[in-house]
C-alpha cells in the first residue's frame, strides 16, 4: 500500500514545483529570481524582464551587482547584503538600482538566503519591486506642503511690509506734512513749501497703494467680497480697463486662507491680463450656492495657446493652479490667439469656516 502511493506523493510534487515555477515566472509586478552563493543570477521571470529590462539569455550568469549604481558598488553594497541575508537569514533594502538602458529605478528589495535540509547555503532567493512612482508621489506631496508653507509665509510677511509701510513710514510723512504747514514762510518760501507738500501727499499715496497692494485691509476688515470689488476698481482706475464685475451668494464659506487665496487668484488674472491680453474688456463672476463656489474671469485680448509649456520662469498659471489645488478645487485655462483668455475655477466653500 505504501509503495502504490509513492509514486502518486512524487508526481504530486512534481506538479506543484512546476505550478510554482510557472507561477513565479509569470509575475510581473515583481522582479523574482536567484542568485547561486557567489551572487550570480540563476534564474529569471517576467517580471525582472519588465523592470530590469534584460532578457533572461543576456543576465543569467552575471553577477547582480550589475543592477547597482557605482558609488554602491565601489563601497561594497552588493557583497555586504549577501553576507547580511547569510548571516541573519534575510536582508530588506530600498534604494536607487540600474536598468539595463542606465536609467535608475527606486527599488525595495529583499534578499533572503536558501539552505538544504544540512543547513549549507545553496544561493538566494531576490524580490525587487519598482517603487519609483510611490517615491515620486512622495516627493510631490512634500514640494506641494512646501509651497503652501511658502505661500502662507510669503502672505505673513506681505502683511507686515504692508503694516510697516502704513503705519511707520505713512504716519512720519503725515507728521512731516504737519509741521509743513504749520510754518509761516516768507513769500519767496511759499512756493517751495506747497511744492513739498504736494510731493508728501503724491508719496502718502504710493506708500498706501503699495502696502494695499501687498496685504489690502479690506480683505481683512470687510472681507473678500469688498476686496475684490476694491481691487476691481483700482485696475480700472489705474489701467483705464472696463472691468464688469457680478457677485452671487454669500462669502461665509470662506476661511482667512481660503480668502486670501482667492484674492490673489483674482489680482493674478488681472496683472496678467495688464501686461499680455491687450484687452479692452474683463468679465468676472462669482457664483457661492450648494457649498461649492465657480469663479469666471474672461478678456476679449489676444488670447494664447495654453496647449504650449510656459515660459522658462513664468510661473503665473502654474501658481494660480496650485492655490486652486490646495484648496481642494479644480481650475481650467481656455484661449486660443484671437480669442481672449477664460479660467474657470470650481472651488468647495467650508460651510462652518469663520474669518480669523
């Protein structure tokens, strides 16, 4: 009875020792082959092809240090993960590793040493899986807290310039016009002295436009409505632009950042417009209802292509794109030459959000 069976236990085996074969060598997802003890590839699937880039008949017999960058190579990595999995069983690493046209890959890899039924070493078994993109998702989502770091900090410190400039510098030129006119000049004096004060006014002007330039007190006193509605006024005044405005809903849905964010948006369309549309006229709109808030700025100018990549330090579009996407929202460019410039700007209200 047991030498019936003897036959039926190998086959068996036989047949899961080549289902496992198959099923190793047709993994993708994953670069699964082995080394002998030496570190010389043994074996091949599919999935090392897809990441790795070499055909089976061209890695086989190699040594595997081929796949490392050469500063870990010079400082020995390669043998020292072979001598680390022998010792402790296994290795576990994450690093750059080198395809077979030289380009770099982020790999996690584990080394993980084979044994007989004695004990002796008899090669090692390696999993490398690419990881590039969760690295380079990683990276993204780093440089996009960094910009809004920036931003926010770049907004603080606008606010105190504007604050400095209103406060310190307005209020010493509003004393110097003071003791201005408190003088009694001789009449060959006079004429010097209304000179000087028309001056200080035209230099108390600029200093307010600046700092409400870099931090507008509306915005905080009155909120974004009453900015953007001041904003408007102040490029039709200095630029001779018919600017329509139309705003509907309410603003509560908007926190400090929110805020902010969406008056420069605004500001940014407009200095843009200023200086490349050649426009004649400006449509904006502002629609707040159902938690959600559209925002269309449109020009008759020229128009651009915005299927072209931006100018080699402009950053206008793609810094508006990034205030949208920081606040959750979604922002669309529509222009071609001749046709004017639309954005369209979808963006969520918080409805429990509160000014401060």
């Amino acid at each position: 009875m047991t030498h019936a069976t003897e036959p039926d236990d190998e086959r068996a085996a036989l047949q899961t020792d080549a289902s496992f074969r198959l099923l190793v060598e047709a993994v993708e997802d994953y670069a699964i082959f082995l080394l002998d003890t030496h570190g010389r590839v043994a074996t091949w699937n599919n999935g090392a092809h897809r990441i790795k880039g070499y055909e089976a008949r061209e890695i086989i017999g190699r040594h595997f240090s081929v796949f490392y960058p050469p500063d870990d190579i010079a400082a020995g990595k390669p043998q020292n993960e072979l001598a680390i999995a022998t010792r402790a069983g296994r290795v576990e690493d994450e690093g750059w590793r080198i395809r077979k046209d030289s380009s770099r890959f982020w790999a996690n890899v584990v080394i993980t040493a084979l044994r007989d039924a004695k004990g002796d070493l008899i090669g090692f078994a390696k999993v490398t899986r690419d990881v590039t993109d969760r690295v380079r998702l990683a990276e993204l989502q780093h440089a996009r807290e960094l910009s809004a770091h920036v931003q926010s900090a770049l907004e603080n410190e606008r606010a105190s310039i504007a604050r400095e400039l209103h406060d310190d510098l307005g209020q010493q030129f509003a004393a110097l016009k003071m003791q201005l006119s408190a003088l009694t000049p001789s009449a060959q004096d006079a004429r010097f002295v209304q000179q000087a004060l028309t001056q200080i006014d035209t230099i108390i002007g600029s200093l307010r436009r600046i700092a409400a330039g870099l931090r507008p007190p509306v915005l905080d006193d009155l909120g974004l409505f009453a900015a953007i509605d001041w904003l408007v006024c102040d490029f039709r005044r200095r630029y001779d632009l018919t600017i329509d405005l139309d705003i509907e809903g309410e603003e509560e849905g908007f926190d400090t950042a929110a805020s902010t964010s969406v008056f420069r948006l605004v500001q940014e369309a407009l200095t843009n417009i200023v200086r490349h549309a050649q426009a004649g006229e400006v449509r904006i709109g502002i629609v707040c209802a159902q938690s959600r808030c559209k925002l269309t700025i449109e020009d008759d100018g020229c128009g651009a292509d915005v299927t072209r990549p931006r100018a080699t330090g402009t950053f206008g579009l793609l810094g508006m794109g990034e205030r949208v996407r920081q606040l959750g929202g979604v922002i669309e460019f529509h222009s071609a030459h001749g046709e004017g410039f639309r954005i369209l700007v979808d963006l969520p209200l918080n409805p429990s959000a509160k000014d401060g």
